[in-house]
C-alpha cells in the first residue's frame, strides 16, 4: 500500500484557476471531477491521502467519497496563511491571535485531521535561493502550533528557506513540506527532533523532464534548484532523517496518481535505492497521516475483496 502525503483536491496539475472555478460553480462536476482523482490513486495502490489544504469548501464531498472509495483521505479543511502574504490557494487569511482563535473552533467544529500552517512564500523560479517572505511573527506562529497541539492535531507546515524552517522545527512542527534551500543545520535539527520532511521533488522535475515551453526561459535556473534540492534530500536519507512520499499532486505538471510514482523516480535519481523507497512510501507516509497498521490492513483487504 503506498501513501501521498502531500496533494491537493482542488487542483489538476493543469489550468487550476478554470478547475477551481467549474467545482465551485457544478456540483455534478465536482463529484465527477472527486471520484476520478480518487480512483487514480485507488487504480495505482495508493490507498491513503494527505491533502495540502484548499478553500473551496470541498473537504465533505472529498471525504464522503474517499470513504465510499475505501481511500483513506486526511485533509486539515483549509490551511492558515497570514494576512496579505502567499497562501490564498490553499487557506484562508489570519491577522492575529483573535483570528487564530477563530479559525480553531472551525476546524475543531469540522473535525480537521490535522493543521497546515503556510509559514513562508514560495520558490522564485528566477533568482537563485530566493523564496517568499516568512508571513508570521515568531510568537503568532508559536501560538499557532500550541493550539493544534492542545487539540491532539498534527501541524503540516509549508516552508521554504533554512530561516523558516528553523523557526518550524522550533517551534516543533511534524512535518516540513517543501523545504528548498535546507542547511546541514535543519537537517540534523529535523532528525534530533523527529520531523518529518516531504521535499515535493515532481513539480519542479516535471517541468525540467517535460521540456514545458512556459517557463523555457528559467528552465535552466529550475534545474539548478531541483538539483540542490535532490542532493539535500540524499544528505538528509544519509544522516537519518525521516523522509515520506509526497508529490504536491495537482500542482502545475503533476497530476494525481501519477505524480507519486514521479516524486519516487526523483528521489531513486537523488541516490535513494528502490527497497528503500518502497518502506518510506508505507512506513513513514503512515506516521505522517497518524494511521496504524491495522487501518492499513483494513484498507488492503477492503480492496483485495473487491477484487
């Protein structure tokens, strides 16, 4: 059983803005669109899912028909951004700690899986090591983290930088998603600390390996970051930290099902062999999901009986 730790149901890998707009607008779309992204992990053996967050509202149809799929779906409803800062794809805006409070009680009403916190922008395809500001003051994202804690919720960050990703393992996160432009210092911090690490090599592999006409002008700068990238992500397996499998489906060229045999092929060119992949696929996408061997084995023998 293999698990996706990183996707997004309301993105297709293509013109997600026109996706986006014809799921909000057409239920009978929606639903359509839903079951035919979970049927593309269901078809390749991915059996469980960790959405990266949206704010289209989709997560009570998504999870309604992961369930009638027998796919496991954990999604954090929508993920936290602040205000005025990148976010607004996949969360909703925070501006303060009574906005914190807030938002809380609605993902605790709605029964979030978990929290994703978006702590910094993204990766800047023209300028070498240049990422989007981190959006939270310290002591915001701290409290933050505390209040998923309180509430037993796992917290998912979106970082890039090794300032913002020393500010996440601080503060103590579980998992780092992304995470360009690490130092050996994060990374030996991420170990001692037991964090989780989903380096999201298939965006920016699929458009090198694609030869995409839309970014032909900073290909040679994308691959320059994808090769750091896939070389801190050998350091980290080397040292011993814990990587999962997690493709950021539905981003641009990455499309859901595929994408994760995509992330698995750039991290085997990273220099990790395939029997480890293999372990790290179910293993530690399990941990990072919160599931046990028993739902694992429930889900396996649901799908070997459909059979």
């Amino acid at each position: 059983m293999f698990i996706e730790t990183h996707m997004h149901i309301s993105l297709n890998g293509d013109n997600s803005k026109k996706y986006r707009r014809m799921l909000s607008e057409d239920e009978k779309f929606a639903e359509d669109s839903l079951r035919r992204i979970f049927a593309s992990y269901k078809a390749r053996g991915i059996l469980a899912l960790r959405d990266g967050g949206d704010n289209t509202e989709l997560y009570q149809m998504a999870r309604k028909i992961a369930g009638e799929e027998g796919v496991i779906y954990k999604t954090p409803i929508y993920g936290l951004y602040k205000k005025g800062h990148y976010g607004g794809l996949i969360g909703k805006p925070v501006d303060g700690i009574k906005d914190i409070d807030e938002h809380f009680k609605d993902l605790v009403r709605k029964k979030a899986d978990f929290v994703k916190i978006v702590l910094s922008g993204i990766v800047s395809f023209k300028e070498h090591e240049k990422v989007g500001d981190i959006g939270f003051k310290k002591e915001e994202f701290e409290y933050i983290v505390k209040k998923a804690k309180d509430s037993s919720l796992s917290v998912m960050v979106h970082v890039n930088s090794s300032e913002g990703v020393k500010m996440a393992i601080d503060a103590g996160v579980n998992s780092i998603e992304h995470g360009y432009y690490l130092t050996y210092e994060n990374l030996y911090a991420m170990k001692e600390k037991d964090i989780i690490w989903v380096p999201t090599l298939a965006p920016l592999g699929n458009i090198i390996y694609s030869n995409d006409k839309k970014y032909k002008s900073v290909k040679s700068n994308i691959k320059s970051i994808f090769e750091g990238q896939c070389e801190k992500v050998k350091q980290a397996w080397d040292i011993g930290v814990k990587i999962a499998v997690g493709s950021d489906a539905g981003a641009y060229r990455v499309y859901h099902g595929s994408g994760f045999f995509d992330e698995l092929i750039y991290m085997n060119k990273s220099g990790i062999r395939k029997r480890d992949l293999l372990s790290m696929a179910c293993n530690n996408g399990a941990e990072v999901l919160g599931i046990t061997k028993n739902e694992i084995k429930d889900v396996e023998d649901r799908i070997a009986n459909e059979g």
